[in-house]
C-alpha cells in the first residue's frame, strides 16, 4: 500500500466531518492560535518528560528537545490555517510527520495519550479565553486527523517491513479481532 497523503487525508475529512465552517473559524482564530502555540508545547513536553521512555527519546540528541518544541509550535499554528486550505501541502507535512515518529521510534502507546493531552488543554485555554464551542470541535477534528496521518504511517511501516499486502493485513486484524 502507498498511502497518496491527499487523498488519504480527503478521507479523512469525510469521516470526521471537518466542513468549510470548521475551517473558517479556524482561520479565524489562527492568531490565538499562534499566541498559545508555545504554551500548548510546555504542556505538551512537560507531559512527554514524565514518560521515561519518552524523556529518552526527546534528550537522545543534543537540542532535539528544542528543535521540537519549535516543530510543535509550527505544527500547532498550522492546524489553524492549514497550510494551503488542508490541501496537498498540508496533508504531505502531516504524512511526513507521521513517518518521522514511525523512525524515531515514538509508538502509538504515546501518540495516542499525547494527542490527548493536547486536546484537552486546547479545550482548557478555550473556555478561558472564552472562546465558542464550536472552535474546540473544529480543533478536535483537526487534532483527529493529524493522529490519523501518525496511526496511517505506522501501518504502512508494518506492511513495508512484512511485505504483506493491505488485503492480508486486513484479513489478519479481521480475525484477530474474532478470536478475542
């Protein structure tokens, strides 16, 4: 399977619903955005550092720490304005960043609870800044679909490295699934 990051990410946007209204208020609040991108990546790294193989992941370089404290700043702006209109630019960065966790060695047992973190303490400063209901739900469909470009790309590291086929692979999760 080649995972084609646009329509990969067309997909997507159907499935959780994310519509031009979404998108608008996004835009919108792009320079909240912006403003609370740096706090948002104190939490967030904040959170990674208790995870002891997290802390180690994040501190096996030198500057890296930094370095992605800048990358999460970018990458949190850009939910906002979404690149190009959450087109083929946006989705080819978010694949990108799906296979860099899949090389760094960042597991889906920390994508997941991280991306959580994230959305919860948007959902936070929201209603602090009272800011509409409506902008969480836009943010959350956002942060569901950059964890969908992170899950997508471990898949495709797993078929790459198997060489199974994405028939195979469905089949197996298929009757996995029936045997619990």
């Amino acid at each position: 399977m080649n995972v084609e990051p646009l329509s990969f990410m067309e997909a997507i946007v159907r499935r959780v619903q994310l519509n031009e209204q979404d998108k608008e208020l996004l835009k919108q609040e792009a320079d909240w955005g912006k403003t609370i991108a740096p706090q948002m990546a104190d939490i967030f790294y904040d959170y990674l550092g208790r995870d002891e193989e997290m802390n180690a992941i994040l501190n096996a370089k030198e500057g890296r720490i930094h370095r992605l404290r800048e990358t999460f700043i970018q990458w949190f702006y850009e939910m906002f304005t979404g690149i190009d209109g959450w087109g083929k630019a946006y989705a080819d960065c978010r694949w990108k960043i799906g296979l860099v966790h899949v090389r760094t060695g960042i597991g889906p047992q920390h994508v997941v609870p991280a991306m959580a973190v994230v959305v919860t303490a948007v959902g936070q400063q929201l209603r602090r800044d009272h800011k509409p209901e409506v902008l969480s739900d836009a943010l959350s469909k956002i942060c569901m679909i950059d964890l969908a470009f992170i899950e997508q790309a471990y898949s495709e590291a797993l078929l790459q490295e198997t060489g199974w086929t994405q028939a195979l692979f469905q089949r197996l999760i298929a009757k996995g699934a029936a045997q619990v």
